[in-house]
C-alpha cells in the first residue's frame, strides 16, 4: 500500500487547492489546539470523539426530566391538600419514567472512539465491528482547507484534518479517518489539532501551551475542561453571574435575561443531569467493545507491542 498516495488522493478528493501533508514528527508550525474533540485524556491513552455518541442519554434524560419535575409540582400540592397518600401513585413515576430507557441505551453500542495509544504508540480505530490500526512514528495526516457557499450562510471557511488507518490482518485495507468536524474550521486550527496529538504523543501525556513536556497535568486539564460543554454546569454559571462573580459576556452586572436563564437552567437541570450520567455509564461499558488485544494494550501494565509488529511476526504483509 503507498501511504503517500492515498494521503493524495485525500487532498484532492473535494477539489481542494489548499492543503498540507502532516507527520508524526514533523513540527506543524501551529500551536497545539484542542478542538473540542476530546473524549478521555489520560498518561496511557487519548481518545477522540467521533461524534456517533451525541444523541445516548437524551431519551432517558427527557423522560426522566418530565418525571421529576412533575413530581417537584404534584408532591407539595398532595402535602398541602391533605392528600399524602398520593404520592405513592406520583413518586413511582421517577423510576418508571427512566429506568427503562436508562437500561436500554446503556446496553446499546456505542461508536468507540479513535485511540491514540503512548505506551505502544499507535493509533487504534474501529469501523463495523474490524479494527484499523497505524504506528504512530509512520502516521500522516492530510489538512485541507475548502469554502462553502449557501443561501443563508454565504460563504463559510471549512478544512478537514483525516489520517490513515490499516486494517488489521490485512494491510491492503485501508480507511481515511476524520479527526475533526470541517465546519466552520479554518486550516490552522487542524494544524494545531495535529500539534496537540504530536504533543501528546512525543512529548506527553502532559504539556504546556507550546507543547513541551510538563510534570503538571494544569494546563492540560483546564484546556479539556473548557471544552466539555455539560449543559448541567450552566445552573452553577448562572448562579455566579446572578452574585457578580462571573461575567455574561457582556455586562459586569447581572440583566433580567440572566435570571430568566438561571430558572431555564434549573427547570432542565434533571434533564441535562441524567442524559449526561446516561452517556458516561454507556461510555465506560462501551470499552468493552474493543478487542482483547486493544484492551489489555490500555492498561498500565498491559504489552507494549505493536500491532504492526503482531502482524509482522505472524508472516502478514504490512
């Protein structure tokens, strides 16, 4: 198979006039960047979004959400109207409402995410069920920028930023991979993504603002969590803003708006909360999903070989 091909065909597939051939070891010229695509980031492994999970958790959140806050209005009403006995017909309706879901989407597959592997340096990835894999010190990627026009939008700056993975046991297979949505995206923000993974890998798992090594996981950490939008956390902000101890982005002082999102915020906070403890449940169970050889490579104290070097010693052309 000739990488260096496929990387080509990639930059050209939409037309794109714009575009740069990416390395392991290559500096980009960028800044490293987290896109927002971050799944897990931890000393072994980073695992990236691939965005077949947006949707877990929501039917049980939207159930459990209208179960609890009929609740919140049904149980003061019964108590006040002498009518305690009410609530055992109102409170089963919590449970009811979720669990079924709950267990239901749980035990749904999720779309595993892609790896990037320290301790082996590889780059794991599965599509229907076969894995793909590529080391990491051959792996390139290809950042293309292209524009799109519409009839509302107008003209819109997007870039794509996709690698290539083999197939494993059969090299011959290969697949493009998308590291990052295009929208809206210009070329060197997926240059900077790139950035992030090379420091990750070569010089990680923690790193500064430029990349280089770090013995503090700060920056790394407080990067990550600024991109995890959990619309859960907006009561807090809210609330913060409401006090004066948090700007709204505009004022220093608080506006009615934001008391009016402070009480949207808390009316939907049961909703938010539970599809978001759905998704980290289903997340955890979906690590089973991987193969025995994937899984015990994630471990601290798994094997460090490759799977190119399994392929190679069982005669397998790579």
């Amino acid at each position: 198979m000739d990488l260096n091909a496929l990387i080509q065909q990639a930059r050209y597939r939409h037309g794109n006039t714009l575009g740069v051939i990416l390395k392991a070891n290559e500096p980009t010229g960028q800044q490293p960047w987290e896109m927002f695509v971050t799944d897990e980031h931890t000393e072994n492994y980073l695992a990236l979004k691939t965005g077949g999970e947006k949707s877990r958790g929501l039917i049980t959140g939207v159930l459990g959400g209208v179960a609890i806050m009929l609740n919140i209005v049904m149980v003061p009403w019964m108590l006040l109207a002498g009518k305690p006995e009410g609530l055992f017909y109102t409170l089963p309706l919590i449970p009811m409402g979720f669990l079924p879901a709950f267990f239901w989407e749980i035990c749904q597959p999720l779309p595993l995410p892609i790896l990037l592997n320290r301790r082996t340096r590889e780059i794991y990835y599965d599509h229907e069920g076969e894995l793909y894999h590529m080391p990491w010190d051959e792996a390139q990627a290809v950042a293309c920028q292209f524009m799109t026009v519409g009839p509302y939008s107008g003209g819109m700056d997007n870039s794509t930023l996709e690698t290539v993975v083999r197939r494993y046991g059969d090299a011959e297979q290969a697949l493009f991979i998308s590291l990052s949505p295009p929208m809206g995206k210009k070329l060197e923000m997926q240059q900077g993504l790139w950035a992030w993974l090379q420091a990750y890998m070569n010089n990680g798992p923690w790193f500064d603002e430029n990349g280089q090594h770090c013995e503090s996981d700060a920056y790394v950490k407080e990067t990550i969590k600024a991109g995890d939008i959990r619309l859960s956390n907006d009561v807090v902000r809210n609330w913060r803003i409401i006090w004066g101890k948090e700007s709204n982005g505009i004022t220093d002082k608080p506006r009615l708006t934001d008391v009016a999102m402070l009480g949207f915020s808390l009316f939907f906070f049961p909703t938010y909360r539970l599809r978001e403890f759905t998704y980290d449940i289903a997340k955890r169970r979906a690590r089973g999903q991987w193969p025995q050889l994937v899984r015990e490579r994630l471990r601290p104290d798994g094997p460090t070989t490759r799977l190119v070097d399994l392929e190679r010693a069982q005669g397998l052309k790579v």
